[in-house]
C-alpha cells in the first residue's frame, strides 16, 4: 500500500481509434517486473470507468463475474459500469487507498468531451486521487479523412498530454511520418508514440506498487493477463522477452510488438532546488515529457521537509513529509517519448538552487499554493 495518490488517466479517441484495444494492453500488459527503483512489483492493478463492460474483454469478465455495476477482477483490477452522474462517486471508491490501485484508467467515449472530463478529474479536491494525464488514440489508417468528417479532433490532440498513432502497421512509412508531423504541429509539446495494437508500455502511463511477490507454486486463480494470453508458448515467452523501452520492432514483428520507445531523464543530486524554477518545471515540462515525478529539498528556513512533486500536463501536485532518517536530497525523473535527452536534462537541472535564487523570499509561494494543506 502507499499513501501516493493514485493517478486518474483519461483515455480517449474517436470511434475506431483502437481505446479499447489499447484499454485491453494495459490490462493484460500488468504482469510482474520491477518498479523504477528495482525492487519486486506484483501484477499492476488498474481500476477502469466506462460506460459499458463491452470496452472490456468479455471473456475474462464472464470469468470474474459481474455484480451491481461493478467486476472485480482476479488479479485486483476492477471495472466499474459509470454514466456521467455516477463519475464521481465511483472514483472515490477505486481511489481508495486500500483498494491499492496502481492507476484509474477512464474511457471517455460516451462519458464527456475530452476537456470536459479533464477538468472535472483535475479539479477533484480528493488527496486519494491526481490527474494522471489525457491519453488520446488516433487511427493511423484513418486520420486524414477523420479530421476531415470530424474536425473537433483537431482541438482534441491540442490538449493532449500523449498522443498515440495506432495501427501504425496499416500504413507505409511515409504516410506515418506525415501524419506524426501533422500531430506535431496540433499539439507541438506532447510526446507523440506510434503503436501497434494498442500496445502502450505502462511504464510511460504509470508506476506500479511495491508488493509482495507471489508464490506462484501455490494454488490460485488465473490473472486477467493470463486469461488474455492463454497459450502457455506466448506465456513464456513473454517472461522471457518481456516488453521493456526499446528500439522498434521489425515490420514483421509488428503485428505482436511493434511499439516506439519511451524515454527517462533523471535529476539525482544533495543540492536543493530553487521553488520558482521548479514551479515552472512542473508546469512546463521539456517537449515530449509526458510526466515528471520526484522528491525535492529546499535550502530555506522553515521549509525542511522532503516535498514529493508529480506534474502532468500542466497540472501540478504536490505533498510534503519528513525525511524519516534518510539522507535528504533531490531526484527528480521526466518520463516521456521523443524527448531529446540533452534538452530535457538541463530542463532538469534548471531548477536547481544558485546564489541569485537564495535571496527570492516569495518563491517558495509558487509551491506551498499546490500543497492540499493550504487550499
């Protein structure tokens, strides 16, 4: 368990972009590797709003069961049933922290417009729950006459925080490296990732909780990733070969793996960090950074606590604890897609505390305004 608060992210797309089978990725794609400080994490557990449970592999529901609006699923997934009303009702029962969630995944098809929705999830004053980011899902084959049918796509990818081009493998490599750049030019700061499949690494989306490893000897009940990859072959060689940041796949891979990298910088110093700038930072993050997370010190008196900070699209929360005897120093980490590396770096190191900045009595400010406790 942890007192982190989960992240809500808003999957959405027009119709035939491929939510769903990317929705269906993140559910089966949950099985047991590290978390970012390499330590054992168990299967991811996801909980999933959506207005039918048709967005879900029926299958593995049949098998989970199914009960007043809501399905458990055996591998602590949950799938609840929403309409606009019940919205808010049902993300503070998955947010819940004993619930031990590892992100809130809402399909926004039929639900609300994709700003609708983002400002009703960013403005939720709940601590159990932040902003997670707005996914959006354009069909590589389809994009040139969908923007022609439906020009509201176009205000859509603006707001985006990641833009994924599915079913990259319908179409040649120069109609895709035209309809990235028309992206691009909509929406010129999201990281744009070109997928195969729906296949999105999590990784990019989230981080997973730290929990006890299984015992897989023992009797138990099938997983929902295992229910979608029944052939015991495919099993194993996905715990074998499993989908990690790398380069992309062969075409004749790409029916199965094909999928662009994602990418993290890391900040990792004893010296503290200038509120003002990282204010900024969080607010404004290097081009293709889809998230940056981490712990900070400030060098100011009265303000010595550890503050953990996660940014996401422009939105920004932050907590504060105490040390509790470790060491204090900053890290900080931009997780992303197409970011340039060297960029994003000394975006990162930006914010680090300098003889001008010790004297800026109200930038402090800039961070206590997003502390829970002083709203």
């Amino acid at each position: 368990m942890t007192a982190e608060p989960v992240p809500v992210v808003v999957l959405a797309g027009f119709l035939g972009a491929g939510k769903t089978t990317v929705l269906n990725h993140l559910l089966r794609a949950g099985g047991a590797g590290k978390t970012a400080d390499g330590r054992a994490a168990d299967r991811a557990r996801l909980g999933v709003l959506v207005n039918d449970f048709g967005a879900i592999n029926i299958d593995a529901l049949l098998v989970a069961g199914q009960a007043d609006g809501a399905v458990t699923l055996s591998n602590g997934c949950m799938c609840c049933s929403v309409d606009r009303e019940g919205l808010d009702a049902a993300l503070v029962a998955l947010a819940r922290p004993e619930a031990g969630l590892d992100a809130i995944v809402i399909e926004a098809s039929g639900i609300a417009e994709p700003k609708t929705l983002v400002r009703l999830v960013a403005g939720l004053d709940d601590p159990t729950m932040r902003y997670g980011g707005l996914v959006y899902v354009v069909d590589a084959a389809g994009f040139a006459d969908l923007r022609v049918r439906h020009p509201d796509v176009d205000s859509h990818i603006a707001i985006a925080d990641l833009v994924v081009v599915n079913k990259r493998d319908l179409v040649d490599a120069q109609t895709l490296s035209e309809l990235v750049a028309a992206v691009r030019e909509l929406n010129p700061s999201a990281p744009v990732v070109a997928v195969a499949e729906g296949r999105v690494d999590p990784a990019l989306l989230f981080d997973r909780l730290t929990r006890a490893v299984e015992d897989v000897t023992k009797p138990r009940q099938l997983t929902l990733d295992e229910l979608l990859i029944p052939d015991p072959e495919r099993q194993q060689a996905d715990v074998e070969h499993p989908v990690h940041a790398e380069a992309p796949h062969s075409h004749h891979e790409a029916h199965t793996h094909l999928h662009d990298v994602y990418q993290s910088v890391e900040l990792d110093t004893a010296d503290a960090v200038d509120p003002r700038r990282l204010a900024e930072l969080l607010r404004e993050p290097p081009t293709g950074c889809y998230r940056l997370k981490g712990v900070v010190r400030f060098d100011l008196p009265g303000y010595p606590e550890r503050y953990i900070v996660h940014g996401v699209g422009g939105f920004v929360r932050i907590t504060r604890d105490g040390w509790s005897g470790e060491e204090p120093r900053t890290r900080i980490v931009a997780i992303g897609s197409g970011m340039d590396r060297g960029a994003a770096r000394e975006a990162l190191e930006g914010v680090l505390a300098t003889a001008e900045t010790v004297d800026d009595e109200y930038g402090i400010l800039h961070i206590t305004r997003h502390l829970p406790d002083t709203h």
